[in-house]
C-alpha cells in the first residue's frame, strides 16, 4: 500500500497514510450520497401510518371495568371513565380470571 507518489516502491509513510484516509473518505462519501439519492427517489419521505381503530366499541355509553370471571358468572370488581384508567389499575395483576372490559349501561355482565 503506497501512494501514488512512490509508483510501489519504498515503506509506507505519513503522506501514504494521508493519502488513503482522504480517498477511503472520499469514496464513502460519494457511495452514503448514492444511497440516499436513491431511497429519496424509490419512495416518499414517509409512508402514512395505518390508523388504528378505536378502541372503545361505538355504543350510546357505558364504563370500563375490571371484571373478575368467578366461574358461574361474572363479578364487577371496579369501574373506571377510561380504558386507560382500568388498564393501568389492571397493570399489576397476575390473576388470570380478572379482566379489563368495556360494559353497555343496561346490559347485563355475561
């Protein structure tokens, strides 16, 4: 690995190592601009987002709760305004018959 001034002859020396550094960086350059060039021309900027649906059912209202499955039927253990609210009071649970559920005003907890 000599510079083009030694024409391969002689140790490598600091002016080789100068040399190299500025064409390996060079090179680099130009190959990264390429790439970019073409990712911007293939594709826009962004891509839109998939929308994610609601996740409360469309109903004329009702509570989110926190129901405890008890075998023969279903016990109300708490209500919250939000979904929210009920998963971050259901967070820490490790029953596995305790879930978190949107419920209808009028409608009966099955």
């Amino acid at each position: 690995m000599t510079g083009p001034d030694k024409g391969g002859r002689g140790p490598i020396g600091p002016d080789d190592i100068d040399w190299f550094t500025r064409e390996a960086t060079d090179g680099l350059r130009r190959m990264v601009g390429q790439f970019v060039e073409s990712q911007l021309r293939d594709k826009p900027i962004r891509e839109p987002r998939p929308t994610r649906p609601d996740p409360a059912p469309a109903t004329d209202g009702g509570v989110w709760a926190i129901v405890v499955d008890d075998g023969a039927s279903d016990r109300v253990h708490s209500l919250y305004a939000s979904e929210l609210d009920a998963l971050r009071a259901n967070a820490d649970n490790v029953d596995p018959r305790r879930t978190v559920r949107f419920l209808v005003f009028g409608e009966p907890v099955e």
